[in-house]
C-alpha cells in the first residue's frame, strides 16, 4: 500500500501539474520467477512471479503500467527504469531490513571486529544475482531526463552476475575475515537467477562503469565512515 500511494501521487500529480519528464524506478522483481535469462522487457506478466516479494512486485508494476498508460493516452514523455539489484554508498545495512550485499558487508565487517569464528549465511549460496553501483543508476536516470524515449520501459544492469556464494568470498576478502562461512540451508534462496538484457539502454549510450569489486570498497569505505 505504501509503495503505491507514493508512486501513484508523484505520477498523478506529474502529470497534472504538466511536468515533462518523469523517471520511475521499478525493480528485476517484477518478472516472472522462472523466466528465460537474460530477462528482457517483454517478458512482464508472462508467468508467476516469486512468492516472497510477489506484492512489493505487484505494487511496482501497477506503477509501471500507470506510467505506460499515460504515454499511450496523453502522450507524456514518461519512462520506467527496472534496475537490477543495487547497493552503493547510503545504503541500508540493518541485519533485519536489508539486501544481500550491505547484510554481507556488515557481517563479515562485525566478525572482523569482534573475532567471531564464523559467519552465518542465508540459503545455499547457489543462486545468481546482478548488482549495479547507484552512481551507475545515476547515470541512466540522467540519460533519460535529457532524451526522448523510444519505449515506455528499460532494464538498467551491469550485464554480469554472480553466485550469493561468490559474492560472499568477493566481499570476505575484501574485508579481511579469516574465519568461516556457513550457509544456513533452511532459509529461502529465492529467485534462482536475475540477470537483466539491458540492450535497450546500451543502444542509447548508456554503459555501467563501477565494477563489483571496485564499487563493494567504496560501499565499504562509506559503511566505516558513517557507522
């Protein structure tokens, strides 16, 4: 409810205060679970989303659809970015409320500090995520203030991902811990593979340039500064 109150004010009130250019920012959660990979555009509402954030999606794609809806009947030069997974500086790194990456960063950051044996991990570490630097989010929500768009919706992503596994020995040596990892199997892996076709937005001149290892030290670097 919350999702869709503000994004369908913002839009609403966009559109009838007449301002011309209006970015929404979506999330890879609103295609199906199962999808064929890389995800393109056109696979939205083709199948069941994943049942552990399907009503976060669904709030996302009534956006969406508003957002089209409007180009199609006032022929507003309005867009939907869907960016893959992101993390970066000014992110959040509760344990309880957070994504995969600031939740590894401050783990393996507090068993460092604290010398703790072993760091506990959720799932089996075996499915696949794309991660973007919000710098490079940035960049996109820019190119699309400052052109007109062709289609009503683009994937923004790095166009490399993953393992949560990998990503966990990425993270561990960036930090310096030496203890252990354990994977706590009775928790959800979730969707089994997220990895975004960002063709569109590539074609516009639009190119990702933090890479994961270069982008989780700056992430890192914030987290010390401001924790």
């Amino acid at each position: 409810m919350d999702n869709m109150l503000i994004q369908n004010n913002l839009i609403l009130l966009a559109h009838e205060l007449d301002i011309q250019k209006f970015v929404f920012l979506g999330s890879s959660c609103i295609y199906p679970k199962m999808a064929k990979q890389p995800l393109k555009e056109e696979y939205l509402l083709t199948g069941p989303l994943e049942p552990t954030n399907e009503w976060y999606a669904i709030a996302k794609i009534s956006g969406l659809k508003l957002i089209e809806a409007l180009r199609k009947q006032y022929n507003r030069d309005y867009v939907s970015l869907m960016p893959t997974n992101l993390y970066g500086p000014g992110d959040n790194f509760d344990l309880d409320t957070s994504h995969v990456l600031p939740a590894m960063i401050r783990k393996f950051h507090e068993a460092t500090k604290n010398n703790y044996p072993v760091v506990q991990l959720w799932g089996t570490g075996i499915p696949m995520r794309e991660f973007l630097h919000i710098q490079d989010l940035s960049t996109a929500v820019i190119l699309m203030l400052e052109n007109k768009t062709k289609e009503h919706l683009y994937n923004v992503g790095s166009s490399s991902d993953v393992t949560i596994r990998e990503l966990s020995h990425l993270v561990k040596e960036i930090i310096g811990y030496n203890g252990t990892v354990i994977w706590d199997k009775t928790k959800p892996d979730g969707t089994p593979r997220k990895l975004m076709d960002s063709s569109k937005i590539l074609k516009m001149g639009w190119q990702p340039n933090i890479n994961l290892n270069k982008g989780i030290k700056s992430t890192y670097k914030w987290y010390l500064e401001n924790s």
